[in-house]
C-alpha cells in the first residue's frame, strides 16, 4: 500500500487525496472501523466556524464593490506616496487597513491585489516583489484589532465563545 500511494503522488495525484488515502490506510491497518473517517468528515464540516469563510468573503466582496480599496489608497498615497518607495508602502498600509476591516487577508488580496499590482507594475517593481510584498501585506491586518472577525465568529458561535470574545473585546493584541 505505501507503493500504491508513492504511485499515486509521484503520478501526479492530488495532495488531498494521496494525504486521505494514507489516513485510510492507516485506520485499516490500525483495525479501526472505516465509517470513524465518515463521521470524523461530518464532524468538522457541521462546525458553526465555516459558516464565517463565506461571510469574510461577502464583506470584503461589498467593501471592493463599494470604491473602499480606490479611497484607501488615495488617503494612502497622499499620506505616505512622498516617501520613496512610496507606492509599496501605501499598498502595506492600505492591505493592513482592509483586513482589518474584513478579518480575512485572502479577502484582501482579492479585493486590492488587482487595483495595487499593475499600479505597483507600472512603477518599475519586479514581480516577484509585487506578488510578495500583496500576498503578505494582508496578514498584517490581521495583528491590527480584528473586532469585525470577532463579530462574525460570535454571532455564528456558541454562548461560551462570546462571553469569551468580549471579554477580550477591548484589547486588540488578542
């Protein structure tokens, strides 16, 4: 059976399933009942907390329809555009900004990332440069406050979690 899914990876199988593949393997040979993987699945998908992906993209999909990435950067610009290198720096703070507004730095890249790149571009950046410096500026967002995250995750979540959350509402390192 490792044969079969060394096979399978080096042919070219997708990740997931030589990965699945391997755990089922290795609850068959454990002598562990097959249908654990079934509930398991079943287990982690009807948790509340998938309910929030759909609803960070939502949020960043209305803040990109709403002009707010085009207003984020000209506020930006005119702020930190003087400095050299001053368009990487207003695409950092204007990355930062948005995922904190939307609690989701995949969101960001969506909404800002085809606004900022060919802008970045036409400034004479190289690739590998622009791709890095949108990809990772979102994810600094996310150590500003993330209290519309919290929002989003409470709501869809049990009583605990939101005796929790806003308890540590009010700081923003958490």
């Amino acid at each position: 059976m490792p044969a079969l899914l060394l096979v399978m990876a080096v042919a070219g199988a997708p990740l997931f399933a030589v990965i699945a593949m391997s755990a089922i393997w290795g609850f068959h040979s454990a002598d562990i009942d097959l249908s654990v993987v079934a509930i398991e699945i079943y287990r982690i998908t009807d948790t509340p907390v998938l309910l929030v992906i759909p609803l960070f993209t939502f949020a960043g999909y209305l803040m990109g329809e709403s002009g707010a990435p085009t207003r984020l950067v000209k506020v930006s610009r005119a702020l930190f555009g003087w400095l050299p290198g001053g368009l990487p720096i207003v695409a950092l703070v204007t990355c930062a900004i948005f995922t904190a507004f939307t609690g989701a730095s995949g969101v960001t890249i969506v909404a800002l990332g085809g606004l900022l790149y060919p802008a970045i571009k036409k400034d004479g950046y190289l690739e590998n440069f622009n791709l890095g410096l949108l990809t990772t500026s979102g994810s600094l967002g996310l150590f500003c406050s993330r209290r519309p995250s919290r929002l989003f995750f409470t709501a869809s979540s049990p009583r605990r979690a939101w005796t929790i959350c806003s308890k540590r509402a009010c700081c923003p390192a958490f």
